[in-house]
C-alpha cells in the first residue's frame, strides 16, 4: 500500500458561521491497492463529481450549536475508506476541535450517497481517504450569560480546579476569549459533586482552559 497526496482538488466556498469541506493536494490523502496512475485505471468519484460533493457538505452540514456559544474554529480530519462497492465505511475523526465538532463531521461523511469505485487493473479498488471538515465563523467574546441560559450545560477547568459558570465569571469576567478554551469536551461525571450538579440540560461540558 502506497500512500500520496490526491491529485484533485475539492474547493467549497465558506460563509462566515458555516462548516465546510475543503479536500486539496496538500491535506486529502488516500491511500489505495496501487497508485492509480496507469491507463483505465480511475479515482473514485462522487455522484455528479466534485461540485455535487460539495453541494452536499454544504447543505448537511451543521455547526454545532455549543461550538458556536464558545467561538469553536477548527479542522477535523476525518477518515474514510471508498470500499468496492463505492460505500463509505469506517468514517473516524483523526483529531478533536471539540463541542461536537468530529461527531457532526463524522456524521456528514457516513450519510453520503455512494461513490463511484476506483478503477485498478480493471478491477474496483477500495481507497482511503482523510479529508480536512473546515469549521470556520467569526470569532467574538464568549458571554457567560449566554452559556448560562442555553441549553447546554458547562462546567470549567482552571489550573486544574472545576468551576460552575457563576464561579468561573468571578475568576474571567462577564465575557472570555474563545482562544482561551483548550478543549470542550462532553462531561459525564459532573453530578459526582454537589456543587457542579446541573438540570434541564441537553448535554453538559468540561471547558478546559489554558493555563497561560
């Protein structure tokens, strides 16, 4: 199995508050059986090609409502082999931006229809592929008001000790920098003590700061 840079390029326009996909010889890499490189051997292609990948991260696409809340910016990486067959399987995310940012991209890429096999020695081929999921929007201050009254709990780690959101304004102020936030990562364990018990909340999450 060789491994090298596509030798296509996905451009997707972005939009200010919109996730994207943008795959280009730099950042989507596949890997196949053999380099497709000889005569009547193909790439695989996404029904309607390249325009109409694009259209359908477009449209299906969701930024994650608590990575809008804390200003989350960011690509996710996401692996996926194009069997045989065209299907796409085995969709993982390669790294965290965090706030339900690499479910949302792994979900996108598993709902797409299937593609056209790749074409080696006359035969389809499976491809592997890791593509770059842009999230981008225009970052601002987060407001703890605002993550007080949404629907999403959170709870902050600072030098290593857990706040609430009321205890974390007296330490950060009413608002924060977004660049402060090392990870915001889902919080299972916040009902083990009873000051970071939190109700009526669609999921709650561990807000990691930096220390500098």
């Amino acid at each position: 199995m060789k491994s090298f840079c596509a030798l296509f390029i996905i451009l997707l326009i972005s939009h200010l508050c919109r996730a994207g996909a943008n795959m280009n010889a730099d950042t989507a890499k596949k890997t196949v059986d053999k380099n497709i490189n000889a005569p009547g051997e193909f790439e695989p292609e996404y029904p309607g090609g390249t325009a109409a990948f694009e259209k359908y991260i477009s449209r299906h696409l969701h930024y994650p409502d608590a990575a809008r809340l804390l200003g989350i910016n960011g690509d996710v990486y996401v692996s996926f082999v194009i069997g045989r067959d065209g299907k796409v399987t085995e969709v993982t995310p390669v790294n965290c931006i965090g706030a339900g940012c690499e479910s949302e991209a792994v979900k996108v890429v598993k709902r797409c229809k299937p593609w056209k096999p790749a074409m080696q020695n006359g035969r389809p081929a499976s491809v592997h592929y890791t593509i770059p999921i842009n999230f981008r929007m225009e970052t601002g201050k987060v407001y703890m008001d605002n993550l007080a009254a949404s629907d999403y709990g959170f709870i902050f780690k600072i030098k290593g000790v857990l706040y609430t959101v009321d205890e974390a304004e007296n330490i950060l102020g009413k608002t924060f920098s977004p660049n402060k936030i090392e990870s915001a990562e889902l919080f299972y364990d916040y009902n083990t003590l009873k000051k970071l018990r939190i109700r009526n909340k669609k999921e709650v999450y561990l807000l990691i700061l930096k220390s500098t």
